[in-house]
C-alpha cells in the first residue's frame, strides 16, 4: 500500500496560505522536498508515493484550484 502524507501548518507553525502536493515514486526525493517546503512560511505539504495516492490526497482536500 502506498504512503501519503498530510500537513495543515508547517514546521514552524505558521497558519498556510499555499498548499503543495509532492508526488514521486522516490521515498528520498519526496521526503527531502517535503522537509524543505515545510520549512517556508505559509506552505502547507501533502506527499504521495503515486498517482493513485495524489489523486486520494487531492480528493480528501476538497479538490485541486489551478489559480
């Protein structure tokens, strides 16, 4: 089964403005990406290991806006 991730704050705690959705089959990449977005004010981080688990993210957030 896959892994997904969810986050509404980042690591320092501050509310989000933007949400981003990392999708890649790479546990190192994702992981490292993740970490590193965390860490910006205003980002909140959700990750999949796959299509089918970003499309289940993207989904359980209510849907995706392109603006």
């Amino acid at each position: 089964m896959g892994r997904t991730s969810k986050e509404t704050m980042n690591d320092n705690g501050n509310d989000t403005d933007l949400s981003v959705l990392i999708a890649d089959d790479h546990q190192l990449v994702r992981e490292t990406l993740a970490l590193f977005l965390r860490m910006q004010p205003g980002l909140s981080v959700a990750a999949a290991d796959s299509l089918d688990n970003a499309l289940q993210c993207i989904e359980s957030a209510g849907g995706w806006n392109s603006r």
